[in-house]
C-alpha cells in the first residue's frame, strides 16, 4: 500500500508553499509524519495512523484549500455562490471522484482519505467542504455500491471529472421523518418510463449540478417500500425553483427542487425497485462520518486562526493567549477538538473494515457538531472585537457550525440512533 503509484492528479500535484496574507493568519503548523516504531509483541496502531498516500492526500488539499480557496472564503461567502475555479479545481485534483475506482477517472483512495479531504477543505471553508462531502460521500457512494455496472460507467467518469452531484431526499412536508416523502413516480403503460412529479427540498450543491439522485415513490400504498432511488440529469426537467437565503455555509447552494411531469428511463433506477430507503439509510450512515469530518475541520480552523492571534495581542503587558483563563480555555476545546477527531476516524475505520459503525457514526456526527460550536464560539471571544467583525472570518465559522446540528440527521435524531443501541444492549 506504501508503495502504491499515486493515482490521484491531487496527490502527484505539488503547490507552492501558502502565501496568502490574512488580517489572522489562518496558516496551522507544518504536519509531521514521523517514523513508527512497534513494541516486539503484536498490537494493533493508534487512531493517529494513516497510510502513505492519505498523508500526502491531507497535506496536497490543506494546500489547496490555504491557497486556491483561502483568498475567496470572504467573497463567495458575502455573494452567497460559489466560485467555479474552486469547483474546477476540486475536479482538476482529483477530490471529486476519491473513491472513484480509476478505470472510471477516480482517484481510487480509502474511505478515510475522503474523510480527511473534507476535514482540511473545512479548515478553511465549510462551504466547499460540503460541497465535496455530498459529491463524495453520498452520490458518487450510491453509485458505485448500488448502481449496475452500465449506470457506473454511464455516470460516475462525469461525476470525477466534470459534472457535480446532488442528493434529492428531504421534502417539504419530509425531513427527520425522510420515509413519508411525497414525491411519485409512475410507470407509465409502454413499462420503459417513470413519470416523476413531486419537490425536494434544501438541496446542497444543486445550483451547480448536473447529476441528481432523486428519492421517490413507485408505489405509495406499500408505504417506505415503494421508495426507489433514480439517477438522472438536469436537462431531464429538473426545475430549481428556489434559491434559499441562509445563516452559514452560504457559497454552498441550497435550492427547492420541482419535479413536473418528468419522464425518467427505467434503466435510470439505482438498485431494486422498493430498495431505496435502504439506499437512503446505509449512505446517511456513512455520509454522517462526512459531516462529522466536515465539524472537526471547521473546529479546527477556527481554534488555528483564533490562537495565532491570541499569542499575538498585546494586553498589560503580554499576549493574551498567556493568560491562565486564556490556556485553560484553549486545552478544554483542543482536548474536546481531539476526542471530536478520534471518534471520527475510528467510526471511518471501522467502516473500512466492514465493522458495524452506525452507532459510532451518529456519536462522531453529534459530538463533533457539539465542538464544532464551542470552538468556533469561543474563538470569536477569544480574539475579542477583531472576531466579531466579518473580514477576520470566525465569525463565518460559527454560523457555520450550525448545520452540522441539522443536516443528514438531527442531533435528536443522532442521539436516538445511539438510544436505540444502548435499548438493544442494556434491555432484557
Ligand atoms: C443547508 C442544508 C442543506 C441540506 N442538504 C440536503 C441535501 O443535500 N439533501 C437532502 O435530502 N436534504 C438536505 N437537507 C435537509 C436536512 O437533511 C433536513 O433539514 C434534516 O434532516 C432535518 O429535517 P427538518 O429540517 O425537516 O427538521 P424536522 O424533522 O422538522 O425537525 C425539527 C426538530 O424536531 C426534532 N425532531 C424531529 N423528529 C424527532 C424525533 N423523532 N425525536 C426527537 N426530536 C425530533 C429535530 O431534531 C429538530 O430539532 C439540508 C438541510 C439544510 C438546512
């Protein structure tokens, strides 16, 4: 595995040292791989573990994201858009097809490297972080467990290299409760086409996309057993009815969606007919490892930008960040940060080795949006009234760091998936 040919433009590229200048340096310490050395008896390696090509995968796109993406955070967030060389340059290295196998223009890297993408990307912009997390970790997955080999070929080489993806489940009238979705597809007598009618409701990245997987029912008597996952693309009817206006990660799109009438091939289903809220269930799990990355990155880099400067500001005589009020806080949320970080990883791991990780997945999505909070608080008091103003950017963290209480499953509903485990294991 060390030793494997880097596939990835993203891994083979080498930018140029950061360079940006920032009213506060958002610039976190160099990464140090250091060589590991094993007791004589066998044991298994710390959660800190990565192999070769996710190292270089953490260091190429933490460069990225400080220079390509550092110097538009302000402005694509004030727009509300995001910029197109960001998407492009997602695509040109190789983060929009990370699990993607290569004969299909992937980057064909672990489960964890996509993990660790979307954490550097939200060290510096949540926005786009999302934006690769939904591509990644929810549509391109779908289509690569799910869909036949002609839908893989058919879509997902687009999805590496040109065209973004959306995921079409939440509704008006449907968001914790995703199974009483009201959108419908019908067959229609020739038996080749569905004919789909219904809207979708906040969807991310569906300003920019091209491929919608889209949730509806086939047949509406048999409840969340008419659920059916299609594939399909935006010159077949998909109509963005409404931009939606937001609190945080406002360069990541959010729009309403209506489906009027569309005809949809029957070759465009993902899986069974019937199976998809099987679908909706397996990749929410997994996606949540993704939101969960998504926080710890965004912690982060607000704790990053906040203790420069706070090592920097002078008051009575020293910088504030020596105060002993000032360190205790800092080691409370660096400790909160890192435990944030470990659950995350170990609930990608054991994704990765085929282990049950939904209960630990829900608890990496609930403490991480927790911390993320708390850090990107406390960072806009730690820097005083310099964080309080919008061009420092911490303020953009902490609106940020809302939705990861909110989006692929509530906190409540986070916390009822581990409730359920504890029932499972505690009641007899
Ligand atoms: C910015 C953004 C991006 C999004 N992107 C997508 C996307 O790309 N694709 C997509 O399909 N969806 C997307 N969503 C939708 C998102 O997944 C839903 O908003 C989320 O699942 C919550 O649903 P809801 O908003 O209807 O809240 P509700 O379900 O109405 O919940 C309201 C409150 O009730 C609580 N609650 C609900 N049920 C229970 C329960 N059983 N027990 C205890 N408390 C409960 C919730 O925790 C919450 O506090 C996005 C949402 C936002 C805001």
């Amino acid at each position: 595995m060390l030793t494997r040919t880097l596939r990835s433009p993203l891994l083979r590229a080498r930018l140029p040292p950061s360079h940006a200048v920032r009213a506060i340096s958002t610039t976190p310490p160099r990464l140090q791989v250091q060589e590991i050395t094993r007791p004589a008896i066998d044991t298994p390696l710390s959660l800190w573990n990565f192999t070769e090509e996710e190292n270089m995968l953490r260091e190429t796109v933490r460069r990225f994201a400080e220079d390509v993406i550092g110097p538009k955070v302000l402005k694509m967030d004030e727009e509300e858009k995001m910029d197109p060389e960001v998407i492009q340059g997602l695509f040109d290295n190789g983060l929009m097809g990370i699990e993607t196998s290569a004969d299909m223009g992937g980057s064909e890297c672990s489960f964890t490297s996509a993990i660790i993408a979307v954490e550097e990307l939200a060290r510096v912009d949540p926005s786009v972080a999302v934006l690769c997390d939904v591509h990644n970790t929810l549509v391109n997955t779908v289509l690569r467990l799910y869909g036949s080999k002609e839908i893989q070929e058919k879509w997902l080489p687009d999805l590496a290299t040109k065209k973004v993806g959306s995921f079409c489940l939440s509704e008006p009238a449907s968001g914790s409760d995703a199974f009483a979705l009201q959108t419908t597809a019908k067959l229609d007598k020739s038996g080749d086409f569905y004919t789909l009618n219904g809207s979708k409701m906040w969807i991310s990245n569906s300003a920019e996309a091209d491929t919608f997987l889209v949730f509806a029912n086939v047949d509406p008597s048999k409840g969340y057993k008419g659920i059916t996952c299609f594939v399909m693309s935006k010159d077949m009817g998909v109509e963005i009815a409404k931009k939606e206006k937001k609190l945080g990660i406002k360069a990541s799109s959010t729009c309403l969606l209506n489906f009027d009438d569309v005809k949809i091939p029957k070759e465009n289903i993902v899986g069974e007919i019937g199976k998809g809220y099987k679908i909706a269930i397996e990749i929410l799990n997994e996606g949540r490892i993704g939101i969960a990355a998504q926080m710890i990155g965004l912690a982060q880099g607000a704790f990053d930008k906040s203790l420069t400067y706070a090592y920097q500001r002078k008051q009575f005589g020293k910088p504030v960040g020596e105060f002993q009020g000032m360190g205790f806080q800092f080691a409370d949320v660096a400790t909160e940060i890192e435990a944030a970080r470990l659950l995350t990883y170990n609930a990608a791991r054991l994704k990765e080795e085929g282990r049950p990780f939904t209960k630990e997945a829900a608890m990496a999505k609930y403490f991480a949006s927790v911390i993320a909070q708390k850090a990107a608080g406390n960072a806009i008091e730690w820097t005083g009234g310099q964080g309080f103003t919008r061009e420092v950017g911490l303020e953009k963290y902490w609106r940020d760091s809302k939705i990861g209480a909110i989006y692929e499953g509530t906190s409540n509903i986070q916390l009822e998936t581990i409730a359920k485990f504890l029932r499972k294991q505690y009641q007899t």
